[in-house]
C-alpha cells in the first residue's frame, strides 16, 4: 500500500516538476509547483510525518504558491512567457552530472541503521507526530528553542524587508 | 517492490537536479525562484527520509525539526525574493536576469 503510494506520488511529483522547468506559459508552471508541493506532502505521510505534510500544505502550497502568482500578475510579460538562456545545454549537463554523483554514492553507501539512539527524541512509528515534534523542539536538554526564536526574528526581518523593498518613495 | 531509504533519497536527488537546471537555464527570474523552492524541497524529503529510517522502529525526530526551520527560511527567502523581483520590475519593465546586469563589472 504504501510502495503504491510512493511510485504515484514519486510520478506525480517528477511529471510535474518537470513541466515546472518546460513550460513557456509561466501561470501554468506556478499551478504546477502547487500540484508538486501536493505531492511533497503525500510523501511526507508515506515517512510518517504528518505534521510536516500538514504545514506543507498549509506554508508552501497555501502561503508560497499564492505569493508566486500574485509576483506573477504583478510582472508577467505574455509573449516573452519562460524561456531558457543560452546557458541550456551546460546546465542540463551539470545538473545531470550532479544527478549522476548523488545516485552513485547513495547506491554504493551501505545505509546502516543505528541500534540505539542518542538523547534525540524518538516516536513509536504508528502514532501521530505532532506531540513528539513539540518534545523535540521545545525540549529543555535537546530541543531547538533558541534557533526557534532566531527564526522568528528572522521572519520579522524578512517582514519587515519585504515592505521596505515594494515600498513606494514617490 | 519495498521501498526503503534508497529511493526517497534517489527520489530527492532527482528532484534537486530538476530544479537545479531550472535555476541555471531559465530566464525568468520568478522561474528561477520557484525552481529554487523545487530544491529546497527535494532536501526537506532527504532530511525527513533520515529521520525515518536512521533507527529501525521508530521515527528520530531531528531531520523532522530540521525540515521545519529550512520551510521558515524558505517563506522568507519567497516574500524577500519575489519583493526584489518586483522592485525590479518598476525599475526596469521586465524580470529578466540577463538584463538585469547594474552591476556586471
């Protein structure tokens, strides 16, 4: 059931992605990263993450995908659409390169799995993430507090970035 | 056919690899910021597939944690970028990265 699962999403997510970079019409592109953002979150739930597949849908195909197509209709141009530069062909081989190598080490590394934990908090497979995930944050010994507040401050920055950029000084 | 951490991870890199011949090959720079988020993607799905199968029979929740704060810099990495796409975009009437060349030497 969930190899099922896997080989749709994995098909849904890479036909989609695909179309994101081959596309000329950059509206259709955008709707198509939603639908690949979708299928990030289906996977989330086949590792038994459904917090993150929950915040997934909620940050990046809510949130992330409106804020792209509104900078769409701000700047779109139609009859240029998305085209490539003329750096098409060395890019293709990079990325391919790249492709190649991180296949090749993660086919030739032996995945060990290790028996005992470290003090990193831990959960049964079959309960919900939600409760543990607060525990590994928040936790006083383990947990993430202070980068958790650094990324709100960072978020604040941002904010407050994103305004003073699209600012008018007129 | 089991699938087990090999193929998430296989399956992050192949997204990697798509969004990374996006960011290079296109010229739009909203284009290049959403292949940009396919990347970040791709390495949320790594970081949440360690989670799951670095120990037999549970779920080790850090790469799950890790994965929350890379969406926060991911939001605000999107509202800052697309704030310069559109600053550039008054100043110059179109968002394409050859010519947007102010500062090439």
């Amino acid at each position: 059931m969930i190899e099922l699962a896997f080989w749709i999403l994995t098909l849904l997510m890479i036909g989609s992605a695909v179309a994101v970079v081959l596309l000329r019409d950059i509206f259709r592109a955008a709707l198509l990263l939603i639908l690949c953002f979708f299928a990030v979150a289906g996977i989330y739930i086949t590792l038994n993450a459904d917090f993150l597949a929950a915040v997934q849908v909620l940050i990046y195909a809510g949130a992330i995908g409106i804020l792209l197509i509104f900078a769409i209709m701000l700047t779109r141009n139609l009859k240029e659409g998305s085209p490539f530069n003329k750096l098409n062909v060395p890019a293709l081989l990079i990325s391919l390169l790249v492709l190649a190598t991180i296949v090749g080490v993660v086919v030739s590394t032996e995945w060990t799995t290790v028996t005992e934990a470290s003090n990193a908090v831990t959960m049964p497979i079959d309960e919900s993430t939600t409760t543990y995930v607060a525990k590994a944050l928040f936790d006083s010994e383990s947990g993430f507090v202070l980068p958790f507040e650094i990324a709100s401050v960072l978020l604040l920055a941002a904010l407050i970035g994103a305004i003073v950029l699209v600012r008018d000084r007129r | 056919m089991h699938v087990g951490i090999e193929h998430y991870l296989i399956l992050s890199a192949v997204l990697f690899s798509i969004g990374l011949y996006g960011a290079l090959a296109k010229r739009n720079a909203v284009v290049i910021l959403m292949c940009i988020e396919l990347m970040l993607n791709a390495v949320n799905i790594a970081l949440v597939a360690f989670s799951r199968y670095l120990v037999p029979d549970v779920v080790q929740l850090t790469g799950q944690v890790f994965a929350i704060f890379i969406m926060t810099v991911a939001a605000a990495e999107a509202a800052v970028g697309l704030a310069i796409i559109i600053a550039i975009y008054r100043s110059r009437k179109n968002v394409d990265v050859e010519q947007a060349d102010l500062m090439k030497g």
